[in-house]
C-alpha cells in the first residue's frame, strides 16, 4: 500500500527518543564476592566516578560482619545528555567467615522481594504513572584469582541465583596471573559451569534471532571476563 501524502510515522522514533531521554534509565547492579577482591574499586572503574563506597579509611579497622548484610547506594549519573539512575548493591560478609552456610540466603530473599514490591506496584488499579524500579538487573560475581577450580561455594551461589537473577561471573584482579594461567583458569571455570549445569548471562533464550545468537556465542566464550580496577 502507497502513501498518498506525509502521515509521520518516521516521527515516531523521535517523539520515543525524546520521551526516553526526558525520563532516564534506571540500572541496578549488584556485587557479590569475599572481602578485598576490589568490588567497590571494580564499580568505580566501570562507571568512571566514585559510585561505590570505600572498604575502609586508611589507618582504620574494617570489621567483618557476621552475617551478610546488603548496602545500596544510589547516583543519577549523566552522559552527552543520557540520565541513568545507577543503584549498586553491595553484599560485605559474603564468603568471608569460616563457615558459609547458606549464606546466599539473605541475597536471594532481597532478590526476590524486589520482584515483589514490582509486582505489588504492578497490579494495583491506579498505578503510578512511573513504577519505581529496585529488581536487581545485573549480579557480578567475583571470583579469587586462584588459578586452580571453581569453590563449592561459587557454584552453589551461581546455581542458586541463576534461576532468578542475571549473574556475570568475573575473574577478580586478573593481573595476578599470567597469560597462560589466565586461559587455562578460565577454561576450567567453563567446564564447572557446563558440568553443574548453571546458565549465565546472555541465556539461551535470547538466541531467538540468528544476529543475536551469533553475538552472544561470541561474549560466552569470554566469560568469565578477566576484570583489573584501578583508581
């Protein structure tokens, strides 16, 4: 069918572009891993600004806590005009005490109570006109430079939240170890995740189209990403 004359649907992308730029984005990420792995150092490098609180004062102590305990801080960063409302979630006692038993359990009750709380928002008769977004979008999960295979608690975290979070496994500090060491490590990580049977992110589901499928193969074969922050 032929246009007889200008209708504007070309203007459509415009008015969607400017509706988008004037509300922002909204991008919540959360960092999991023990004590020292340079989490908060990661996020800062990541973002290009101190987004992320500081381990410790100089000349202080750091106490570890006892239970895992989960922190969140919230910045509107901005760039070339884009507005993104960034939320990193820190998790400081994770894997850090002698026995971790079940200490994912507070992680994936904050999870899903978010999912909640969107859905509780999401259902109502007279919603608002902008439902305030807190699911957890992105869970990094650092992994010790070990350089030999993945630890019951890593695999037993990442079968875990798998299921309902997209988790990104990184090498922390890969500047520890040398080129070999570093292929070889993440070639073992691999293997532990097909053998355990955890998916990461980008899913398979995604692979809908051949365009998508084939970018996505390419980023599985790098992960885990091998991470350095510096400030």
């Amino acid at each position: 069918c032929q246009l007889f004359g200008y209708v504007g649907i070309e203007a459509v992308l415009d008015q969607m572009k400017i509706k988008t730029m004037k509300t922002g984005f909204e991008f919540n990420i959360m960092v999991v891993g023990q004590s020292g792995l340079g989490k908060s150092t990661m996020v800062n490098t990541l973002f290009k600004s101190k987004v992320s609180r500081k381990a410790s004062q100089p000349g202080q102590e750091e106490r570890i806590p006892k239970t895992v305990q989960l922190q969140s801080i919230t910045h509107v960063i901005q760039e070339k005009g884009v507005k993104m409302k960034l939320t990193v979630t820190d998790t400081p006692g994770f894997g850090d005490q002698i026995n971790n038993e079940n200490c994912w359990e507070p992680i994936i009750k904050y999870i899903n109570e978010q999912y909640e709380r969107y859905l509780h928002e999401e259902i109502l008769i007279t919603r608002k006109r902008k439902i305030p977004d807190t699911r957890i979008h992105a869970c990094v999960y650092f992994i010790p430079p070990t350089g030999h295979w993945l630890r019951p608690l890593d695999l037993e975290f990442m079968q875990r939240l798998s299921k309902i979070v997209n988790v990104v496994p990184v090498i922390a500090k890969a500047d520890t170890l040398t080129l070999e060491e570093r292929a070889e490590f993440k070639q073992r990580i691999q293997e532990d995740l097909k053998t355990h049977a955890i998916s990461m992110y980008p899913q398979e589901d995604f692979d809908q189209d051949p365009d998508d499928r084939a970018l996505n193969d390419r980023i599985r074969e790098k992960i885990p990403f091998a991470v350095v922050g510096a400030d």
